[in-house]
C-alpha cells in the first residue's frame, strides 16, 4: 500500500476536561500554559481539567497525522495513519520507498479501530 511521507513538526499540547454529562474534550494550548501547569491549572467554563499533554505534530502545520500518511522519526521508526484506525508506530522495515508492507499493514491495524 503506497503512503505519502510527511515531516515531522512542532510538538503540539494539549489539556483535557471532562463535562458534566461525563464527555471528555480536548482543546489544543500554547506552550506557556503547558509549562505552568505547576503554578496555574488550566480553566474552561463549566469544564474540569483532567490532565494535560505533549503531543508530536506532522506536516508544517503540527496538526495530527492524516488518513494514508506516514512520518520518521531520527531513530528510522514510522508513525503512520490508515483511515479508520489509529496512528500506530512501527519499525523502519515496514515502509521501503513510501510503500506500507503487507505486515505493517497489519501493525498498524492492530491497534485498533479509531473512535
């Protein structure tokens, strides 16, 4: 299966909430909020905060990876995206030439349906 490589980019973070009802909601932070996290607990309206994290971002807008793409990481181990399933990391002999074997395909799978 062929997939398109894209760079890897900015680290992106991230804080989580729980709602009332019991939903959990994740909204996108700056840097400067993950880094006080000691000092100031990040606030939403009618929302409590759960936790906070750093996520790697791709592509130059440090978004999430998109459906048949892949990236690699400086150690030669891919994070790829199949639609319909999470992003999975697998070892640098599963993507020859922007090519997705047959086995990584199955890695990649293996971790499950997305939702």
């Amino acid at each position: 299966m062929r997939v398109k490589k894209v760079s890897i980019g900015a680290d992106r973070y991230i804080h989580k909430f729980k709602r009332a009802n019991g939903t959990i909601v994740e909204v996108l932070a700056l840097k400067d909020s993950y880094d006080n996290l000691a000092i100031v607990q990040p606030t939403l309206p009618d929302l409590t905060w759960i936790s906070s994290s750093i996520r790697i971002g791709f592509g130059n807008t440090a978004g999430p990876l998109d459906d048949g793409k892949y990236a690699t990481q400086v150690n030669g181990y891919h994070w790829v995206k199949l639609e319909g399933y999470k992003m999975k990391k697998i070892s640098p002999e599963y993507i020859v030439k922007s090519v997705l074997s047959p086995e990584g395909e199955l890695e990649v799978m293996a971790e499950g349906n997305e939702g």
